[in-house]
C-alpha cells in the first residue's frame, strides 16, 4: 500500500482521503487553516450560525455512496430534510414563483406564474432529465482525458447531442419559454458553476431538473454538519489530519512524486499526493509545471461571488429558506461581470436557514445569508457595496437595513486569501465555452503519483461533482497499480 498526502482538507481532499484510507493507503491530510472544510465553511457570531459557502445540497446519494465506502450511511450521519418549496424567485414587478419538490408541482406554479409557461417548463425540464442521463454515465462516470476516452464511455453516438453542448443555456432557455422571466430564471443556473448563460452550455440545463426530481436538502444544524461528519469519518477510518500547515512545494525526481515540503521546511515523504487546491497555484507555485499551467489557465477561472452575511432582529413574514432575488435587466448584470465590474443591480441569492432551523438564530432574530456574482480579481469596496446590496433588496423586498445588528462580509481578494483560490475564483474553473469539459484540468497529473481533487479539475465545482473528483482519482489510483 502507498504512503498519501492529500494536500487541502476541503470536501474534494476529504473525500479523497477517505476512499484512499478505505482501500488501504496510508492517509495525511495536510490543511493551511485552523479547521477543515474548506469552502464548506460555517461563521458564528452573538447566537447566530451562517453557512459562510455552500448553502443547499443536491444529489445526496453522491455523499451517501462515499459514507458506504468507509462503513456507515449518510442518513445515520446526517439526517436530511428535503425542502419544499425549494426556492422562491421574485422580479421587481412583485411577481414570482416558487420552485417546488417534484416537477409536475413546479410546472404548475409556472403556469399559475405565466400561462403556457407551465407546458414549456415540463419540456424543458425532460430535456434536462436526458442530460442529466447521459452526463452521469459518460463526463462523469470517469476521467477526461480527451475525446477517445469520453467516447468509449458512449452508448450510442445520439448520446453526444443528447447533452446539448453547441448551443448556450441561455440560448436553450430562450427556445424554450417566451416569457423572458423564465429565460432569466433558467440562466441563473449557470451561476452554479460560478459562468455566464450567454457563454455556458445549455447541458447545465440538467441542474433544474436534478433539483426537481433528487430534491434540495437541508442537514439540521446547517451544511457545516456535513462537514463535521466529513471530517469524523475520515478521522474514524484512520487518516491522519494537521492544520495550520501550508504546503510550499511537491517533491518531484524521476518523473514521481517524492513527497511534499511544507512552508517552514519539513518534508513528509509520499508516494501519492492528491492536490485539493486549485490548479493554478498547484502547477504555478507548488509543482511549477508551465505546460500544465497554460493548460489550468486556458480553461478560464469562475466568477467569484460576494457575500453579506447579517444578523437581523425580528420575523421576516412569509420569508423563505431560499429565495432568488432578480433585477430588471439581467443581461446588463452579466455584461457588467463580463467587463470586470461588479453588477449595478445584480441578482441577489438569499438563504435564511432559520426558516427551516430554529438554531441557526437566536429566537425571534433572522441569519440572512446574501450572495452576489462578482468577477474574479476585483477589488470591491465593502462597505459600499453591501450598502447598495441592501438597499436593492429593499427596493424589490425586505428593508433589513432599520433591523440590522451587525454584518460582515466576503469580497473576491477575501475568498481568494481564504482558499488560495485565483482571484477569488470560488468555483474553480467556469463552464464557459463549448469546450469547457475537456480544458478543465485532469484528475492525473504530470507526474508518477500526482492525482487532482476539487472544483478547479474535473469534474468541476459544486458539493457533488467535487466529490465525484475524489471518486475518480481514487479509482485512477488503483488503475495505475498503486
């Protein structure tokens, strides 16, 4: 059995530890911060809880799988709630819909929402669910290592078209729904993966219908219990965590890797390093590797996001767990992030976990969770533009600004110093472009024993498909005799 070092114990590093722990390796995880997660991160302050990244979970039966991997299941581990309604999404007119758990239900909000919306959001929905079909036993049932592998993946050559990858989101969005509120509310999906509809491809179609016909799930005490058990079973299978370490090199001789070298000196030799970082910094700092880097940034960095979070006094009435606040002109949002400024009028994501989770807040008392895009690299000033944030929210809901204790917030330079992510490019590397899935960094590097893990390789960003990352590198490890 080899000796690992998986470098980063955010979500992608942790669940890799586990499946390499599992089948035998000898596992340590080696994290910068304090505590690991990563993204998965959770913020309190004066009796209120924040879910500080990721807010909602798809696809459980990914974390189900990799729980079963180590000997236990994720409903003993983290009991879920599937919520319904999903989301709310309101316009600045008033109007709105709910998304609801199941798509029948959600179709016929829409038709309550927009006569005839509710015949074109089922259609649009089953061409979603095709997508979805082939995407998971062909892009992600492996690594991408180029064309010939994807098509010895293919069941037929329809499979190919079947995930709509010539045309953009929005451009399918368009097809689909005459109501240019829908077409809005469709291209808020390429958000997901932190990429703009007019540039994404129209598979990314798969998310609504994945979020209608799998659920959107909540864990009592918010996603960071989640992480909690993440990193409970990992330590409970017998991998070996430090925090507080930064890694400032991997050893490489001979075409393998020897092991890594921490900031301070100390080498921890390895036979397997798997990099749960971003792969601008692994091939730019760590293993500096021109050709592999050229390829990390070819594929282009996500957008980034900023982040108020807000204590607040008082019950919102009718509030929502989720709710999608969109502007006026969505078009003009994307091109403002396009030319590297933050939105004017942006769409505004809300989640107030107390909604659903009385001990997320102290009683009577609200954590509003508040999400922005931002492009990656710009420096914003906070204060000004959580204040703008607030007052847009105040124009198309609630006015929080007279029952506010405190906030804080996350701009793209305080993601970037957090996760080491380029520029603050929170999701890793985009979807952007028709060939967004083969320029993404490959779970197998350059060298004998490096191995790819997170949302900046394949399979890309996102709770699920990280984990599906460590899926493929550990089977990529014992294909490669280790």
């Amino acid at each position: 059995m080899a000796e690992v070092v998986v470098i980063g114990g955010g979500v992608g590093g942790l669940a890799a530890a586990i499946r390499l722990r599992a089948a035998g390796h000898g596992v340590t995880i080696l994290e910068r911060r304090a505590e690991l997660g990563g993204k998965l991160a959770v913020v309190e302050r004066e009796g209120f809880r924040f879910d500080a990244g990721p807010s909602l979970l798809t696809l459980p039966s990914v974390f189900d799988e990799l729980f079963r991997v180590a000997g236990t299941c994720l409903a003993d581990a983290v009991p879920l709630r599937r919520l319904d309604p999903q989301l709310r999404h309101r316009w600045p007119d008033g109007s709105g819909f709910d998304t609801l758990d199941g798509p029948e239900a959600t179709a016929t909000a829409i038709e309550q929402f927009s006569p005839g919306g509710g015949a074109a959001y089922r259609r649009f929905e089953a061409r979603g669910a095709r997508v979805w079909e082939v995407a998971r036993r062909t892009f992600l049932a492996g690594p991408m290592t180029g064309g010939p592998a994807l098509l010895k993946r293919l069941r037929s050559p329809r499979d190919l078209p079947a995930v709509d990858p010539l045309r953009t989101l929005d451009s399918a969005a368009r097809a689909a729904f005459t109501d240019p509120r829908l077409v809005q509310w469709a291209g808020r999906y390429a958000t997901y993966s932190g990429s703009s509809p007019r540039l994404a491809p129209a598979t990314l179609a798969c998310i609504p219908s994945i979020e209608a016909r799998e659920g959107v799930w909540y864990p009592p005490g918010g996603l960071g219990a989640l992480r909690d058990e993440l990193v409970g079973v990992a330590i409970a299978c017998g991998v070996d965590v430090v925090t507080g370490v930064e890694v400032g090199s991997v050893e490489v001789s001979g075409g393998r890797v020897r092991g890594v070298r921490t900031a301070d000196g100390e080498r921890c030799r390895a036979d397997i390093v798997v990099a749960n970082v971003d792969a601008e910094h692994l091939y730019g700092d760590l293993v500096p590797e021109p050709r592999a880097h050229r390829r990390a940034t070819r594929a282009g960095r996500s957008l980034s996001g900023f982040v108020v979070l807000a204590g607040v006094r008082h019950i919102t009435p009718g509030l929502h767990h989720h709710t999608v606040w969109f502007p006026e002109d969505g078009a003009l949002e994307f091109r403002q992030l396009r030319e590297g400024a933050v939105a004017d009028d942006p769409t505004i994501y809300t989640c107030v976990s107390s909604v659903t989770d009385a001990s997320q807040a102290p009683a009577g008392h609200e954590n509003w969770f508040l999400l922005v895009n931002a492009p990656h690299g710009r420096r914003v000033d906070r204060a000004a533009y959580r204040d703008l944030l607030l007052e847009r929210l105040a124009a198309r809901g609630p006015d929080l600004r007279p029952r506010l204790l405190f906030s804080e917030c996350l701009a793209p330079a305080d993601l970037a110093d957090r996760y080491r992510s380029p520029g603050g490019a929170i999701y890793g590397t985009s979807s952007n472009g028709r060939r967004a899935a083969f320029l993404r960094p490959g779970n197998r590097g350059p060298y004998r024993g490096l191995y790819l893990a997170g949302g900046s390789s394949h399979p890309g960003g996102g709770l699920p498909l990280v984990a599906m990352s460590a899926r493929i590198v550990a089977d990529l490890v014992r294909e490669d005799g280790w």
